[in-house]
C-alpha cells in the first residue's frame, strides 16, 4: 500500500540537503522516515 502525503515538506535554499549530505547512512534512514511520518500521518507521536 503506497503512503499518500497529506503535506507538503519545503526545504530552505540548500542548507538540509548540505546538511543531509554530510550524514552516515543509518542517520539519512531515521531522518526519511521522520519526514515520512510528518508528510503522511494527521498527528506526529511524542516518540
């Protein structure tokens, strides 16, 4: 079952991707799914 995303995620100027480019790989992971959960879900859990 594909996500649908309910809103959208800007990034300013280049800076996250300056920033996500730096990170091991493990770390991109937790970050997409974090932007996962925040684009596709109506409430973002504390955890």
């Amino acid at each position: 079952m594909e996500e649908r995303y309910i809103r959208d995620i800007f990034y300013f100027k280049s800076y996250y991707l300056d920033f996500f480019s730096t990170l091991k790989p493990e770390v991109k992971r937790k970050f997409n799914w974090t932007l996962k959960l925040i684009g596709t879900i109506d409430r973002v859990p504390i955890k």
